[in-house]
C-alpha cells in the first residue's frame, strides 16, 4: 500500500511539473503586446499636385504640416488632429479634425477626417481621406485615398488634370508620414 501511495503522489507531481504547475512560482504565457502608438505625432500629409497637365499653377500647396494627439484603448487609436495649410494665395491657415483607425500587427487602416466647419477659414469645406499605413512604436507611414468636397478652395485641393480639378468632388492619393515626438 506505501508503494502505492508513493507511485500516486509521483505521478501527481510529475502532471503538476508537465502542466506548468510547480507551487504557483511557474511561468504563464501572455498575449502578444499590442503597438503603442498613443502619443504626440507630428508629420506632412502630401504632396498634392502642384501642376496640371504639367502647367505649374501658383498658390498650390506641396504639403501640409499634421499634429495627430493619439489615444490607444487596444487596438483602436483615435485622437484630435490638426493641419497647417500653407498656400501662396491664402497664407496659413489651420484644419481640425481626427485621425481613427484599428492597428493589426504593424498594420494600421486610418481614416483622417476634417468635417466641413472644421477650417480656420469661413470655407465649408470637408476633407477624408483613408488607407492602411505601415506603424512602428516610432512612426507611420503610407499612402492615402483623398476626398475633398466641392465648396473646399480650388487652389489647395488635390488635382492632376484637369478634369480632376473641374469635378465636383476632388480625389487623389498622398502619403501621411508621422514621426511620435
């Protein structure tokens, strides 16, 4: 019967060792982390098209200067930004809105959102734009499919032809580059 007892109790240690268990001092495994990207970023949101159809067209601006205040709850991060608009024909103004999006991996679909009343200026004008970025700790980067509303002025709204400028809504594609501070 001692034999018995002792084969039993070895038996239920060498379980209790094989499953990770050794008096509660084993080791757990944990998830994977998450990217954090809540911070302050700063970065350029362009180049738009400075000609069409080759034809330099002044007062067009390049690229605009973005402040992005992220918050991260998982994998959703969104947060108030803002953008400096620098044109020869308007000077500097500014455009608030938010940057959103869900990171998976390094990958990170972002929507950039400026709703119409969101402009410094008097103009109405409404600006989207989305696409999935490459993200590290550090920075974002990758392209974006744009849209700008109608009422948005014509010489800072995206276009490379002329047909594009003379639609009722402008859209193109830019790169968002984003470096956190």
């Amino acid at each position: 019967m001692k034999h018995l007892v002792m084969t039993a109790l070895c038996a239920s240690w060498v379980c209790a060792s094989a499953c990770g268990s050794n008096g509660g001092s084993g080791s757990t495994m944990t998830a994977p982390s998450v990217l954090n990207l809540a911070g302050t970023w700063t970065g350029t949101f362009g180049p738009f098209a400075t000609t069409i159809n080759g034809v330099p067209v002044p007062g067009r601006s390049n690229s605009w200067t973005i402040q992005w205040a992220a918050t991260q709850n998982g994998a959703n991060i969104s947060g108030p930004m803002t953008l400096s608009i620098n044109t020869e024909l308007t000077g500097t103004f500014s455009a608030t809105g938010t940057l959103s999006g869900q990171l998976a991996g390094t990958q990170f679909a972002l929507t950039l959102s400026v709703p119409s009343g969101g402009l410094s200026s008097s103009v109405a004008c409404a600006i989207s734009a989305n696409g999935s970025l490459g993200a590290s700790s550090t920075a974002i980067s990758g392209s974006l499919s744009n849209s700008f509303t109608s009422s948005c002025p014509a010489h800072w709204v995206p276009c490379d032809s002329v047909n594009a400028c003379l639609a009722t809504t402008a859209a193109s594609t830019s790169q968002l580059a984003l470096t956190k501070s």
